[in-house]
C-alpha cells in the first residue's frame, strides 16, 4: 500500500501542554475578583502551577489510565483474613496526592480558602473528575465534624493537611487522612429518615456499635465515614473510622462496588456494618440531618464546580478543535454555524464558573448575609448547573463530528460523567423542593437573594423583567411543589444573568440575557440571535496552546 495514503492531514493536534488556569478567562478573573489583594499573587502562583499540571500531557495520562483500570475489590488477603481493602491503579493515587498537595481539601479557616480551592478544584478536575470525590468529601466533612469539638480536634487537622497517604492506620499515626460518606440505604434512597441502619449504645459517653446496610457509600478506601442512623432518641450522625485506636481494624465490609455508567475511575460501595462497628456520636441524637447537612451543602457546591470543570474542558476542547479542522472550504471556527454554536457553548461555561465562584466566596466571608444567599443558592445552582451539563457536553462532542464519538479524543468520558452531579447529593426534585423549602422557612434566604440580583438592576432590560416574572412566581406559592423546578431555574437565570451583567464583558453579558433570558434563543445550543458578538465569545473561549 502506498505509503501516500496514511499521511495525515486536517486533524487538530491534542489541547495538552496549557494551563488550564489562566486560559480561562472567566475563571481567573473570578479569583481576582473576590480574593484580597494581599493573597492574590500566592493564589495565582499556585493555581498556575496546578494549572500546567493539570493541562499536561503526563497528567491527562493519568487521567485515561485511571479510568482504564478502574478499582477492584479485595475482600481478604492472601491468607483469608478480611481487608476490604480498594485496590487503585498508581495513575489514582498520583491525582489524588496531586490534588491534596494542592490544598484542595484545606479551606475552613484559611483566609480566601473557599475561593482558592474552589478554582482548585475546577482546574484538577477538568484533568479527571473520578478523584474530585474523596476530596470533596474530605472537604465538606469538617463542619460536621465541628459539631463535636473533641473529635474535630482529632480529626479536622488530619482533613485539612496536604499530605496524601493511602495505607490505613489509626489516625494518630497519620500526616494527612481522607473521610467519605454513607448516607443512603435500599429502601429509601434520598429519603434517609426511613433510614433502618441501628446505633446501640456503649458504656462510654458517645460511643456506639451500629448494625445495617448503606446502599451508597461514597470513597469506600478513606479513613473514616460520617454515617447516618437510627439512635434511641432519632436520626443521629457518626464518625465510623476504619482503623481503632489500638490498630485493629474496625467492622467495615465491603460487599461490592458499583458498576456505574461513568467516574470508572472512582469507588462507590455497598457496606455493612455487623453489630460490632464502632462508631462515635457527632452532634446530639436524634440531630443527624442537622449535623450532616454543611457536608452535604459543601458536596453540593462541589457538584455545581465539577459540572462547571467539566462544561469548560468540552467547551476548550470544542473550540480547539474547530480552530484547526477545515471543512467546506474553511477553518470550522469561521463558518457562521459553527461559531454561533461555540458562542453559546461558552457563554453556558461561563455563567456556571462565575456562579460557582461567586458561591465559594460567600463561603469565605461568612456572614449572616451570605449564608442566607447560600440557603438559597446552593440548591438553585446545583439544580440548573448540573444539569445543563448534559447537553452542553454532548453538544461539544457533536462539535468533533465522528473525532469525538471515539473514545480517544476523551470526550466519551466527559459525557459519561456529565449526568453524576445532577444525581450526587440529592437529584432535581430534592433541589428544587430545598429551593421550597428555603422560601417558606427562611425569610432572609429570599431577601439575600432580592439584594444579590437587585445589584444589577437597571444594567438591562431583559434581566429586570426576568427579576419581576421571579417576584410574581414568588407571590403565590400556592401549589408551588408542582412548578418547584421552573421556581427554580427560574432563580439560577436570574442570579447567573445579574453576575454576568455586573462583572463579565458586555458581549458575553448581552447573549446571555438575550437567550437564556429575552427569549431571544432556542432549545438548542447555537440558536444565539446573529446580530451579537460571536467572534469575541469564541476567543474568549479559545485556549492558546
């Protein structure tokens, strides 16, 4: 065969070898935007270096191995003793204590640590998602954990340290340890209140042996799980550690992980606890869904930044592409078509990184004022981020025609992961009826969320008259649980509109308030009115490699 015939030609090179950090635009102008001046160099000097890392051809590596070779299952060693111990490819490992290092379990307390491991986070996960869960769990575990001073003191410096070991001991004996979650059980799913898992208690104050089975138990190898079950007086949460003091290891099976449709690189389990697990009370009985819910208000901010890595790694990966691929005498970026298409791809990227961003920074100031903008925010935010994710990805992949149907141009994997965080921590319907609940019970949530949106009125007329079609659906919430989810995508638009007007560049600000919130757009991406400024949204998008 002539050797003529393999020559090729018209394919665009691989998007590796960038920082993934400053190429994004909207990104790094979100950390200059809420950090103070006096951390933003060192803030920058690290995102950047976890940027290059994370845009690298090794790490991407990784990355494909990791999810290559997903984790397997070791119930005994090799002489019949029960382990349950999770076996990782290295490429896992190399992520995992690339991404502690970096901080990204360390923001309680630290000054603009919200905002700085939230990029973080955004920047590891756009180089792989699967990992994103034991930090993330990690993370959100410390305002639990505070419920009891003692264990906190114990625990949290453990949490918050950028030192990764894998082997489990005692945590006494540990620089740096991780922590997962089981929450949810067979009967009842997100409805843990029918959870049936038993705590007895022991002689010792707060110390308990618990009996049951967890459905879904999130990064089974950690050091230790918060779990819910039933106590004497109710609902109660706990710290289950894997390694006792004395070194012995705790009652912990695993039965299986799951099979699931994408993060392969990551564990799920089933786990039984067998009447002898021993477990240490967090907070009062009967208080667990109280106690447990900062973690899972954290997780779900989680879900809101992992949807928007991987939104803005499709939408890179889209314009890169069809920045080099030619077709129909030009370069695919040129063709009016394809650029509406790109154009309104990024602008979705980027309303979900600015709200994602602007949430983490309510986390760092911390008062009255913005935690009742989180009340309400979080839940909207999750809700209608994670799920534009879906469409957005597989637009993206269209993007690359046949190139990215196959599983080598790494888009297959960023559409298998882009439906979880819509499920993880609560799917749709438990958002929308959070956003519910948030308004008929907490009076300031509404009024953060008034003054969060009233900032931008008067900017522009299609997002002022998408604020007052908000006030009339909020006048009567009669029958609201029916339109619960238009409630609250309702929400997510105008927040996401109001921060775009105030704070990104005027032609991104004008698309999106012409099409998400004009009417002025369809249901499919690339519908964007031909009259705006595609061709500055795209290079805005693009990433210079």
């Amino acid at each position: 065969m002539a050797a003529s015939t393999h020559t090729v030609t018209n394919q665009a090179p691989p998007l590796v070898g960038y920082d993934v950090f400053t190429s994004d635009r909207a990104l790094a102008e979100a950390v200059e935007r809420h950090l103070a001046p006096d951390l933003l160099e060192e803030a920058r000097e690290d995102l950047a270096l976890l940027g290059r890392a994370s845009g690298s051809a090794q790490v991407r590596e990784w990355g494909e191995q990791a999810n290559a070779h997903p984790p397997r299952l070791r119930t005994h060693d090799r002489y019949g003793h029960r382990i349950d111990e999770v076996e990782f490819h290295p490429a896992w490992h190399r992520l995992l204590g690339r991404s502690v290092s970096a901080g990204l379990t360390h923001a309680w307390g630290r000054p603009g640590g919200h905002v700085r491991r939230a990029a973080g986070f955004l920047v590891a996960s756009q180089a792989e998602a699967g990992h994103g869960c034991p930090v993330s769990m990690t993370h959100a575990a410390v305002p639990a954990l505070r419920a009891e001073p003692e264990l906190a003191a114990v625990w949290e410096p453990a949490a918050l340290s950028h030192v990764y070991e894998r082997e489990l001991r005692p945590v006494a004996e540990k620089p740096g340890v991780l922590l997962g979650m089981a929450m949810t059980e067979k009967q009842g799913g997100s409805d843990v209140r029918t959870n049936t898992t038993e705590a007895r208690p022991l002689a010792a104050d707060g110390e308990y042996v618990l009996t049951g089975h967890k459905w879904f138990c999130s990064a089974p190898m950690s050091d230790a799980f918060l779990v819910l079950a039933q106590a004497p007086a109710g609902l109660t949460c706990f710290l289950v550690p894997r390694v006792l003091a004395d070194g012995s290891r705790n009652a912990f099976a695993i039965q299986r992980l799951k099979d699931k449709l994408g993060n392969r690189s990551n564990a799920s389990a089933e786990v039984e606890f067998d009447g002898t697990t021993w477990a240490r009370r967090v907070g009062e009985e009967g208080r667990g869904l109280r106690t447990i819910m900062g973690m899972v208000a954290a997780t779900r901010l989680d879900c809101v930044l992992g949807s928007a890595a991987l939104m803005r790694q499709a939408v890179a990966q889209a314009v890169h592409h069809a920045s080099y691929r030619s077709a129909f005498g030009g370069p695919l970026v040129e063709k009016p078509l394809m650029r509406n298409v790109l154009a309104d791809l990024a602008v979705e990227s980027e309303a979900a990184t600015v709200l994602a961003m602007r949430l983490a920074a309510a986390y760092d100031a911390g008062t009255p004022e913005e935690s009742a903008l989180l009340r309400i925010a979080v839940p909207a935010a999750k809700y209608w981020v994670t799920k534009r994710c879906v469409p957005l990805v597989a637009e993206a992949l269209e993007c690359l025609g046949g190139n990215g149907y196959v599983e080598e141009s790494g888009m297959p994997r960023l559409l298998r992961e882009s439906p979880l965080n819509s499920v993880w921590e609560g799917s749709g319907n438990v958002q929308a009826l959070d956003v519910v609940r948030a308004l008929r019970t907490e009076p300031a949530a509404l009024d953060a969320l008034l003054r969060e949106v009233g900032a931008a009125r008067g900017a522009d007329h299609r997002l002022d008259r998408a604020i007052r079609g908000v006030l009339v659906e909020l006048a009567d919430l009669e029958g609201v649980e029916a339109r619960a989810r238009r409630l609250t995508e309702r929400i997510a638009l105008v927040l996401q509109g109001a921060l775009l007007v105030r704070w990104a560049p005027p032609e991104v600000a004008d698309a999106f308030c012409a099409a998400r919130l004009g009417g002025d757009g369809g249901a499919a991406f690339g519908t964007l009115p031909h009259t705006l400024d595609l061709r500055a949204l795209v290079e805005r998008a693009r990433v210079d490699v």
